[in-house]
C-alpha cells in the first residue's frame, strides 16, 4: 500500500520562538546564538530581516556582524523550544498517532490511515498549517510524498508556511544531489568526482557502482535517490531505541591549566552523564575521554570496564586514569567531554574471588541517587560538590554540547 506521509518543519523555530516573546524582534535582524563570552559564538537561528543579509546558521557571531553589524544576538531558551515543540506535536496527535520526531522542530508524520476521515492529503496539510500559525503563533513547511525522505525534500523545498508535494523522482530529478539527506560535502564532492550532479544522476547509476565508490552508504543512496524503502514512521509515544552512547561536553568560560581545573569539569561532565543514565535505567561498560585543547586539537581515548555501571564515580574514575596515564597540561585545554558507551537495560553480575570486593558499590549508588533527588527537587545547583564550586567560570552549565 502506497502510503502518505508528511514532513513537518517548523520555520526558523529558535528565533520564532523568541519572536513570540519579543514582537519587537520581528523587524529587525534578530539571530539566536551561543554566548561568545563562553566560546559558544555559533548562530543556531535568525529571522527573516536578518536572512536577507545573508546571516547563516551555523556561521560564527563575528561573520554574521561583518555581514549586518545591527544584528540582534538573543541567547537560547531551551526549555520554551521543547514547550512549544511540544505544543506543536500535540497538535500533530489529533491528525495522526504516527509522529516521529527528528530533532526537536522536525517530525514525519503518516496520514495514510486519516485521509479517508479528513478528506485528502492537502486538506490536513491546510488544517496544520492554519492551526500552528493561528493557536500557537509559528509557521511550518511541510512536504508530501509516500516515503519519507521525499518528504523531507518536499519540506525543503515548501516556502515558509506552504507545502510542497514530490509524487515521484521525476518531480525532483533536476536537483543537486546534496539536496538528498544525509549528503554532505565529503560524499557530494565524491559524487562530483564520478560524473554524478543531480539526484536524476544518482538514480540512474547502478547500485553495484555506487556500492563501489560509497561503500555501504552507496546502497542507502541509491534507495533514496529512487524513493525506495523509508515509509515507517513510529507512533507517537512509542519506546525509543536504546542509543549507543550518552555524552556530555563542556567548553569552559578559560582555558583549563591544572589537575585542580580538570578534576573539577570532569566531575561535572560524569554527574551529568550519570543521572541521564539513571533517568533511562541503563548501565554502560565503556567509558570514553574526549579532549580539545587551544591550538584545536583533539584527542579521543576510552577504556572498558570489568563490570558494567551506572554510577557517576565510575566514569570520573576511568576518565581520569585514562588521563593520567596519557596527558598532561603542556599545552592547556580548550574543552572536554565524557562519553559512555556498550549500553544495556541490566546489570552484570561479575563474579568475584572471596577475598575481592566487587567494583561496583551499592553504597556508592544510595548516595548518587540522594544527591539526583535533591537536585530534581530543588534545582541542579542545589547539592554540588565543593571542587565544582571552587571556580563556577569552570563548571556553569551554559550551552554545554550534550548527545544522545
């Protein structure tokens, strides 16, 4: 069964976001960015105004200002975009039970089973488009087709607060191949190399020839190109995937110089990481070091542990053996980050001699979980610990880097 399935796209979310706040931004160049005082000087947003002096997302604040030096920089709220995601996705419920998200201002949705009571494809789409903009005050762009990467495009394509719809390839054979997703630079200059532009192109060439210069990926490539495959969409609700790994970074307000600076990140970056696993029950057997320092350079190191954990004083400890064992401060650090990977949904058991203590600690754990408690009641900051509280410059946890 041919289905339909809708991709929804909330137009330029962060800035209009603040916009509904601030009506007052809404005529002139506005940009939603990091702080550049922390080091986080990144467009994540703009309105319109500022769209029309070429102010991109993702460019630095500095480049931005070079090209409209009025622009307004507004620091990011996200607990009102996941409000107002929210808001939207409830909407989305009483049309569809099929909404997958992707990212917090994207979802899919498939209508194939609501048409027959809503009457046509395009009806729903007017009816989502109106309600966004008139109850809730954003605007979306929305693609049409039976899978869901044709729908992304279509959403691409859509002007803001309209739709397009892409019935076949040969609605979009004329496109550049990096239109397509999940093409970026490195595989659209590959394509490039091998006589291949427009996703007409892509299509056209044989799955073995692509398989060959792409690997893996050719295949995945070639089913988009020719709108194969890619037509599930989860329910709304529905029980995520466990992910393969919980990260948490931080780039600090200075450079970090010492042990003292370092132990006092890292224990922020494990507390963090420890109380998201806590909230997913799961246990991680890997634990990863990612390291930056000021000339740009990254170091990445990881070790596994004897027996699976969930506890914060876990990764802090493997995390800075896995330091001391392969670093120092000659050069300082720019930022860091702590990853844990090799996930499960149970604890191992690990057997032990008489004599040997197991390295995991229930009492350990009691207090982990009190001092989580007492933050989810009365605010993260309530129960630290004294080296965090040493130098909060170090430790403020402000447009921290955080990954599922």
């Amino acid at each position: 069964m041919k289905r339909t399935i809708l991709h929804c796209d909330l137009n330029c979310f962060f800035a209009s976001v603040e916009m509904l706040y601030h009506p007052e931004y809404r005529d002139v160049p506005m940009a939603v960015a990091g702080d550049p005082e922390k080091r986080h000087g990144i467009i994540l947003a703009k309105n319109v105004p500022a769209k029309k002096y070429g102010v991109k997302t993702a460019e630095t604040i500095n480049d931005a200002k070079k090209k409209c030096p009025q622009l307004i920089i507004v620091k990011p709220d996200y607990s009102s975009y996941e409000y107002y995601s929210e808001l939207v996705r409830n909407l989305y419920y009483e049309y569809t039970d099929r909404i997958e998200p992707f990212g917090v201002d994207e979802c899919w949705l498939d209508i194939t089973g609501s048409i027959s009571y809503f009457g046509s494809a395009e009806k729903i789409v007017s009816c989502l488009l109106q309600r966004v903009r008139n109850e809730i005050g954003l605007t979306l762009s929305i693609g049409i087709s039976f899978n869901k990467v044709y729908a992304k495009l279509g959403s691409d394509m859509a002007k803001e607060d309209d739709f397009c719809r892409i019935d076949s390839l040969e609605d979009i054979r004329h496109l550049s191949a990096s239109k397509l997703l999940f093409i970026g630079g490195h595989t659209q200059e590959t394509l490039k190399s091998h006589g291949i532009y427009t996703i007409g192109d892509l299509a056209d060439k044989p799955i073995d020839y692509l398989t060959q210069i792409l690997g893996k990926a050719g295949t995945t490539l070639y089913c988009y190109a020719n709108g194969i495959g890619s037509d599930i969409v989860s329910r709304y609700g529905q029980e995520k995937e466990m992910p393969k790994s919980i990260s948490h970074s931080h780039t600090p307000r200075r450079d970090i110089y010492d042990m003292n600076d370092f132990k006092a990140v890292l224990t922020s970056l494990c507390d963090e990481v420890a109380e998201r696993l806590c909230a997913q029950k799961l246990y991680y057997r890997k634990v990863h070091l990612l390291l930056r320092n000021n000339q740009m350079k990254v170091r990445t190191l990881q070790c596994s542990l004897k027996e699976n954990s969930d506890l914060a004083k876990d990764i802090y400890d493997n995390a800075l053996s896995l330091f001391i064992k392969n670093c120092d401060f000659s050069i300082p650090y720019r930022s860091i980050g702590v990853s844990v990977s090799d996930l499960s949904a149970d604890k191992e058991i690990c057997q032990t001699s008489l004599f040997e203590e197991s390295p995991y600690s229930l009492k350990q754990k009691k207090e982990e979980l009190a001092m989580q408690e007492i933050r989810r009641r009365f605010g993260k900051d309530s129960i630290v610990s004294l080296r965090v509280m040493e130098d909060r410059s170090l430790t403020t946890n402000s447009d921290n880097e955080v990954n599922v």
